[in-house]
C-alpha cells in the first residue's frame, strides 16, 4: 500500500492518476473542511461529499482519475492505494 498527504485547492486536483489497473483508493480527510471528489470536472455542487475527519472508499476503474476540491481555501486528505509499481 502507498499512502500519500495531497492538498485540495479551490480547483479540481488530481489525487488518482489513470493506471492499467482497477484500484480501490481510500480517502480521509485530514483537514478542516469538506471536500468533493469525482472526474476531471468535479464542483462542490456535483461532487461526493466527505466531511472533515471521515473517510471513504472508492472502485477507480483503468485509465480513470479521481479529482477532489473544496469550497474555499485548501484542505489536505490522505489517500491510501494499492502500490502495484
């Protein structure tokens, strides 16, 4: 397993990039804010929705990505995948 810290801006950042593989991604939110997650074109209106300090799992298909974003100011998640390099 890899585990990584990334901050979450007000625009939609990468936090899965595409592989060959289907992977399950687990997220937590380590700041203080919620955060959105979902593709590329993701927005706190469409995106799912995880509160500060929980956690949540996710199935990301090959050649997908996996964005986050937050509503205002920046917010850093931890994210925990499968090191299959």
């Amino acid at each position: 397993m890899k585990s990584t810290k990334v901050t979450v801006n007000t625009t939609a950042t990468l936090i899965l990039p595409s592989d060959d593989l289907n992977r399950w991604i687990y997220i937590h939110n380590a700041g203080g804010a919620k955060i959105y997650v979902g593709g590329s074109d993701v927005t706190t209106t469409t995106g799912y929705h995880v509160s500060n300090g929980e956690s949540a799992e996710f199935f990301v298909p090959q050649k997908e990505t996996l964005y986050a974003i937050v509503a205002s100011s920046s917010n850093d998640i931890i994210v925990l995948t499968s090191n299959a390099d």
